[in-house]
C-alpha cells in the first residue's frame, strides 16, 4: 500500500515536470522581440561574440536563428518567468563590434540592458527611449558617439545611466531632468559640452553624479542643492568657471567632491563647512581662495594641499614713478609658481576698468614689469591676474580674479600722497594713515613730498586739506612760468592774428589773378593753364602776358592801381608746374602793394578745388608781408565765387616773437567767428611745454586774449573773463582753481 502510493506520487511529480518543461519549450516571445534580438546579433557580429552559445545551437527557424521558444538559452536573454517577453539583454564584456540597432526600442519589456565594454560604435537609437520599464542602461566602454537622446528622459523607471567611457559630445539633454528615480548618472569621460541643465536639480534619488573629463562649462547650477540624497558630486577635469554656488552646502549627504582641473575663481563660500557627511575632497589647479580660517582648516583636512595648485591673484600690487609716460608696477608672487604662465599687467583711466592688457611676464615668479608709453600727467588705475597655462593636470588656461585696483599717474604733484594725479582729501587721508603707522611709506606715493624732508607725514595732510579747503598755494616758481608762458603765447597769438589778416590779404591777390578758376577751367595741363590765362582770362586790374622769350612758362601780372582792384600795385610772376599729376605754383611777389601792406618775396602754392570751396597751400621762405618776415605753410580756405576768406591754418617751427625769449612750434587756424585753435610746443628756459589752445581772441588793443582756453601740461588757462580792463585769467591747476592777474602776479 505504501509502495504504491509512493509510486502514485512519483509519476504525478513527473508528469507535472514533464508538463512543465513541455510547457516552457513551447512557449514565445512575440516575433518583434525574437526580430530586435537577431538584429542586435547581426549588427553587432555576433558570430564573433565571445560566447554566442543558444543563439545558433540545433535546429534552425527559417531565420537562422534557434527554433523560437529557446530565446531564454540563448546566452546573454533573460525573459520573464513565463517566457513569453524578455526582460534583459547581458552582454558586458562579450566582443560586440558594430552599432546598436534601433528595433531594441520594441521590446517594451525590457529592464536591463548591459552592452558595457565591448566596441560599439554609432549613435544611441533614441528608439531606447521607447524601454518604458527599462531600469539599468550599460552602454559605458564603448566607442558610441554623437549625442545623448533627449528620448532618454522618457524612461521613467531607470535607476542607473551608465555612459561613460565613449565619444559621446553636445550638451546634456535637460530632458534627463525627468528621471526622478534615478540613482546613478555616470557620462564621464566623454566629450560632452555646455552647461549642466538646472533641470539636473530635479533628480531627487540620485546618489552619484559623474561627469569628469568632458568638455563642460560655465557655472555649476545652484539647483543642483535639490540633490537631497547626492553622496558623490564629480566634475574634475571640465571647463567649468565661476564661483562655487553657496548652495552646495546644502549637500547634507556628500561625502566625495571633486572640482578639481576646471577654470572657477573667486572666494569660496563658507557654507561648504555644512558638509559635515564629506570625507574626501579634490578642488585643486582652479582659482579658488578663501581667507575664512574656519574654512581653510575645514578644507585642509579633506584636501591637504588644495591652496598650494591656485592660481589667484598676485597680493601688495604697488606702482614706482619712473618717467612722465612709464611706471613700473610690483607684486608679491603667488604660492603656485610651478609650470608656466604669468602675469598680466592691466590698466584703465577710469576706476573700474574697462582695462587695457599692457603685457604679461614671462613666469610667476617674477614681481613687477615696467608699463611705458602712457600719457604724461596722467591718472592710471591697474590691476594684475596671474595666469596659469595648460598642462598635465588641468587641460585649461586658468586666470584668476583682478588683484585689488591700485592707482598712480605720470606726473609728480607736491601733496599728491594718493597719486591720483590731483590733490584731494585722498591724500590728506593717506597721508594721515602713513603717519600713524596703518600704511607704509613704501605702499604710497612718497614723491608727493611737501616740505623736502623726504618723509610723507603731517605737512603733506594739512598741505592737501588746505587745497581743498580752497586755501590756495602756488609756489613763486610755477606762478613766474604761468605769466612767462601765457605773455609769450599772447603775443605769439597777436603776431599769429596780424599774420592771418596778410595771409588773407595775400588770398585776396590770389583770387583777384583767378588761378583757382584757371586751374579748374584748364583740366591740370601747365600748357592749358597758360593758354587760359592768356587768351581766356579776364584781368581787370592791370595786364597779364607770358615772359619773354615767350618760350618760358611764367605768366607776368602787372597791376595798375585799378579801384576795381582795392588800388593793388606792383608785379607777380606766377611758374606753373606739373609734378606727379599735381599743379603748382612758383609766385614770386615783387613790390606789391594792397590795403596799405607791402608784399615782397617768393611763395609755392597749390591749389583744391571742391564746389564753389578753393583750399590754397602756401610754403613760404623768408616772405616778407606787412612788415613782417614770414617762414613756414599757410593753407587758406576760400569761397572761389566771393573771395572771402573761411579759415587760415599755420605751421611754423622755431618760431619766434619779440618780446619772448623762447622759440614755438606752432599749428593752428584761425577765422574771425572761432578765433585761434591748434597746439604749440615752447622751448623756454630749457624746458619744454605743451600747449593746446581753443577759440582764443585776442583784444588787439592791448594784445591780451578775450576769450578761449589754453592748457599747458595739464594746467587750465580760461580767458573768458580776461580784458585790457581785466588782465586777469582763471588758472585750475592741482586740484586748485583761482585768479592769476597777469600784470601784478597777484593771485586771488
């Protein structure tokens, strides 16, 4: 009875198991999962595989494949318990060659999908966005290239994105942002590129973030404070800039970060001392600083030697005086001097930049350069940045911030401590802060010396608050070279005046024989010029004929004393000539008289055109024009229709005027409505003064201007107020404004 009980039994478990195994060999997966998997096979050389074993074993379907039914012993497939849908593709490590086949988006049951380290090439079908319940995706140790799918952001349930190790490039698709249950994002060493998406911020479970060695910059997002449950952040070797967002103190949970190898600057935010999960830290070749201790301690303990890799800015930048348009500015060396870089040296005439690269040092263990080539008397505000090149361990150029702004001029001003080129209660401040110990003298303008004592104290302080008390000072010597220089350029301007009244005088001529008209007429030909005039040209003021013999070119103008002609008398032999398809002129003025001048004396003339607008140059040797001897190029602009004069422009060098003992290089232009404008240089008592003068008139009564400014060496000379009655001028010099009389010496 036992025994065949225990017979009963044994068949009935061997007829289920037989049923069983009857019913699992029997049993599919749909004809569009049996294609996608025979078409990763034949994309990928599967012949080839390391171990292909099922795919191909006993009898074959029409396809060349395993009967259908045996697609869960082939190696590699796992379906569900059924065996009716395949649930994961194991394939890590198995010699795969080729590309990833786009039908692997159909089967819709799939939750893993391990093709890690093999050699696939080609993009990622952004069908896999289709694997609704896909959990692990493996394509990391590849050769995939192209960009990552934004379709990839479809697969809700994914827990783990393992990319790394391929050729992937673009940017991050904030479509990745979706995947709220997310554990692992690992797209490293890649050549990714752009920012990371603040949608990242989004990804509340994940717990690894590794994005080393790609391609990445600009700021790191705050959002990513949102990443709650974060233990690993790894953004090393990128190019990413900036400053550290407070937000990652947020990071409760971190215990590994690593920034090091990027481009970000600037003071490290305390917060990071909230990370009180954090074991390990890698934040070195960057531009980072901080001069909190609490911080520092915090960071040397997670990385010892983090501060000894950053390129910051250089400390103690200062200026040296060392000519009106040189300076040369100095700088303690940073701690990083290892590999190559330098130091660039910047400057601006308005604080706060925009700033000028002057030039950079040839290392970062060098401590000053010298900057030529500034203006002289001026204000100039520099900064320094220390730069870090490319090299093993950080792929980038690193600059660090701007040093501190640190200012000085091309000028020497008693009482300018501040060195800003003017006097202000800025010096007074320096000067009070050197005195009491909170500045050395080294670290401000010591050239600003008041009393020649050679310190900077007390005397320099009271010195500038009584300038900007309105206290004025002018020391004897400066006020002798303000009434030198102004009465020598008073009467250089008077002399100028009367020269451009001949010179219009001598226009007048010019206009009266038509050569402006006769030039324009003749087309440019010497031989058409001297037929016009001759045969053409009507000459009311006397006769008009060629020199004899008549083979020569020079045309006599012979004038007669004609009322139609002012009453002008006296010869001028005009020689035209032809060089380089330019018409000129050779005028040789022989004892002409008009309007009471006498003119005497050979000038080169040539002549423009434009409209009805003659622009006459004239060189002068030795001319003699209203009893005075004139040197140097006049260029007068008149109206061809009017005769009337519009403007009368001079250059003239060593130029002298009695009653000055100095010599001038003048260019200016006069007209009546503008007065007199242009630059002069004056050599005076050895020393040398630039001068820029604006819409000056001068009174010819008493010689003096009535109008315009002058400025010499940065010194202001305003005549608006200035008269014979008045000889007084308003002089803004240092800092300082007052009243020069120009007579008496007196200041008020």
């Amino acid at each position: 009875m036992y025994a065949k009980s225990a017979i009963s039994v044994l068949t009935l478990a061997f007829l289920l198991f037989a049923g069983g195994m009857f019913s699992a060999a029997h049993a599919e997966i749909p004809a569009i999962e049996r294609a996608a998997l025979i078409a990763l096979y034949n994309s990928t050389e599967g012949d080839n595989w390391t171990d292909n074993s099922g795919w191909k074993d006993g009898d074959l379907a029409e396809d060349g494949f395993a009967m259908s039914g045996t697609e869960g012993t082939w190696h590699g497939i796992s379906l569900n318990t059924a065996g009716t849908t395949v649930e994961g593709i194991h394939l890590g490590q198995n010699n795969l060659d080729g590309t990833i086949p786009a039908s692997l988006g159909n089967l819709a049951n799939l939750k893993q999908l391990y093709l890690f380290s093999n050699g696939l090439t080609g993009n990622i079908p952004a069908e896999l966005g289709n694997l609704s319940n896909l959990e692990q995706l493996y394509l990391s140790d590849n050769q995939i290239n192209g960009g990552i799918p934004p379709e990839l952001g479809n697969l809700a349930n994914l827990i783990d994105l393992f990319l790394y190790l391929n050729d992937l490039d673009g940017s991050i698709p904030p479509e990745l942002g979706n995947l709220t249950n997310l554990r692992q994002l690992q797209v490293y060493n890649n050549q990714l590129t752009g920012s990371i998406p603040s949608e990242i911020g989004n990804l509340s479970n994940l717990k690894r973030l590794g994005l080393k060695d790609n391609h990445l910059s600009n700021d790191i997002p705050s959002e990513l404070e949102n990443l709650a449950s974060l233990e690993s952040l790894s953004l090393y070797n990128n190019q990413f800039t900036g400053s550290l967002p407070p937000e990652l103190g947020n990071l409760s949970n971190l215990e590994s970060l690593s920034l090091r190898g990027n481009k970000l600057t600037g003071n490290i935010p305390t917060s990071l001392t909230y990370l009180t999960s954090l074991t390990s830290a890698d934040i070195g070749y960057n531009a980072l600083y901080t001069d909190d201790e609490t911080l520092r301690n915090f960071l040397d303990e997670k990385d010892p030697d983090w501060k000894d890799t950053q390129t910051v800015a250089p400390e103690h930048v200062s200026l040296t005086y060392l000519s009106d348009t040189s300076l040369q500015v100095n700088w303690t060396p940073i701690s990083y001097t290892a590999g190559s870089g330098g130091y660039h040296v910047m400057y601006s005439e308005t604080p706060g930049g925009p700033y000028t690269l002057f030039g950079q040092t040839a290392n970062k263990s060098i401590s000053y350069l010298d900057v030529t080539g500034l203006d002289p008397k001026t204000a100039y505000y520099f900064v320094v940045q220390t730069q870090t090149d490319p090299h093993t361990l950080n792929q980038n150029t690193v600059l660090s911030e701007h040093s501190e702004e640190t200012i000085g001029a091309t000028r020497i001003i008693r009482g300018d401590v501040y060195w800003d080129g003017k006097i202000s209660l800025a010096d007074t401040l320096s000067a009070l802060q050197i005195l009491i110990g909170i500045h050395p003298p080294t670290s401000i303008n010591a050239m600003a010396d008041v009393n020649g004592d050679g310190e900077i104290g007390l005397p320099e302080a009271l010195f500038a608050l009584r300038v900007c008390l309105d206290f004025i000072y002018v020391d004897e010597d400066t006020k002798d070279t303000l009434q030198a220089v102004t009465d020598c350029m008073a009467l250089a301007m008077e002399e100028s005046t009367k020269d451009a009244e001949s010179v219009e005088k001598m226009t007048g001529l010019t206009a009266l024989m038509g050569l402006a008209k006769t030039q324009e007429a003749a087309g440019g030909g010497v031989a058409a010029f001297i037929d016009y005039l001759l045969n053409d040209l009507e000459f009311p003021c006397g006769d008009v004929a060629r020199q004899a013999p008549l083979s020569t070119t020079i045309i006599v103008f012979t004038f007669t004393g004609e009322p139609v002609c002012n009453n002008v008398t006296g010869t001028i032999k005009v020689t035209p000539e032809l060089s380089e398809g330019t018409l000129s002129y050779n005028v040789e003025y022989i004892n002409v008289q008009t309007e009471g001048c006498l003119i005497d004396g050979n000038a080169t003339t040539t002549m423009s055109i434009e409209g009805t607008q003659v622009t006459a140059t004239h060189t002068f040797d030795q001319m003699s024009m209203c009893g005075d001897d004139f040197d140097g190029t006049v260029t007068v602009v008149y109206d061809i229709v009017t005769g009337e004069v519009i403007s009368v422009s001079t250059e003239q060098n060593a130029y002298t005027v009695e009653g000055c003992d100095a010599t001038m290089d003048l260019v200016i232009s006069y007209n009546s409505e503008d007065g007199i404008n242009g630059t002069a240089t004056i050599e005076m008592d050895g020393e040398t003064y630039e001068i820029e003068m604006n819409n000056i008139k001068i009174d010819q009564t008493c010689g003096l201007p009535m109008s315009g400014s002058m400025t010499m060496d940065g010194i202001v000379l305003d005549f608006s107020n200035t008269s014979c009655n008045n000889p007084v001028v308003t002089v803004t010099m240092e800092g300082q404004t007052f009243n020069l009389n120009l007579e008496t010496g007196e200041i008020t």
